[in-house]
C-alpha cells in the first residue's frame, strides 16, 4: 500500500483529518506527508494536521479538526458535545475543546479553549467528548433549561443516556432554577 492509501484510509477513519502523529504509528514518515500536502493530496490545516480532500466530510469533521489542532488530550466540552449529539438545538460560533495542556499553537478563531484537569471521556465516533450528562448540566445558563430538559428526554430516548443519569441531569437542572 502506498503512503497515499495508508492515509487515505487514515482520513476516512478521522472524519477527512489526518496528524502526522497518525501517519508516523501507521508508517508514513512526517516528510511524506508534507510531501503529498505540496502535491495537494492533502491541505494543511495547521501544525502537523492536515485534510484530505478526497475524504467525504461530514458534520463532526469541523469537530475532528478541532480536535487535532488542539492536540493529545483534548476533548470536546459543554456545548460542542451537545452539537456533536444534536441536541438542545444549539449551533455554537465556536468549538469549545477542554485541555490540562498548555497551547502555544495560534488557532483559528472558531475554536475556544477550556482548561480542565481529568475526568471521564466518552467517545462519539472517534471523537472524545466529556460526559453528556456532565455537559448538559455545564450548559446551564448559556442553553435555555427547557431545552436542556427537552435534549434530555431526548437522549434518554436515543439511549444516550440511562434513567439514573437522566434523573440526576434533571435534578441538577432543576435545583439552578429554585
């Protein structure tokens, strides 16, 4: 297979985006791949991650891409989580990606950074995300509580979440507004 394939079928995995991270464990040296962005298999999209055009994007490549530039740890926060799901009909201007890291890297304008330590992660198609039920409860007061009640009726119904936790998302909601 080709240096191209390898990260080719690196891309479809990645939501169109692959890291030179990425292409080192799956073989391709860094120069490579910075080759092939020269070539225009790839667009650069900043520091060690780059896009490949012939990848279908989808709605989670912004997310994906937002992600990468953060880097190793980074998760998606609050209401970026809840766009990742669709729920709670919030379409926020930036994505919101929690680090304990230090970024030194300039990023686009469209992504906000939210310095956190630890906690749980959970995974929506490749992409680690805090805990729904954590971000639905971060959202309050910046996502109006119907609608936070509403998305978690709704993600009950999907199995995102189990009875107990719903419960406990909406006790936490309800206790802000008393």
């Amino acid at each position: 297979m080709t240096y191209r394939e390898t990260l080719r079928w690196l891309a479809f995995d990645h939501h169109g985006i692959v890291t030179t991270g990425q292409a080192a464990a799956a073989g391709v040296p860094a120069v490579e791949v910075r080759k092939l962005a020269a070539r225009g298999a790839l667009t650069r999209v900043g520091h060690g991650v780059y896009r490949m055009d012939e990848a279908p994007t989808t709605s989670l490549t912004p997310f994906a891409q937002a992600l990468a530039l953060v880097g190793p740890g980074a998760r998606l926060v609050d209401e970026s989580v809840l766009a990742v799901h669709d729920l709670a009909l919030v379409n926020p201007r930036t994505i919101k990606v929690g680090t304990d890291r230090r970024i030194r890297e300039k990023l686009p304008a469209s992504i906000e950074i939210v310095p956190m330590a630890g906690g749980d992660v959970e995974y929506v198609d490749g992409l680690p995300t805090m805990p729904l039920g954590e971000a639905l409860v971060a959202c309050r007061g910046r996502v109006m509580r119907d609608r936070l009640v509403e998305a978690t009726r709704v993600a009950v119904a999907r199995d995102l979440l189990d009875d107990n936790d719903a419960t406990d998302v909406l006790e936490r909601l309800a206790l802000v507004s008393a």
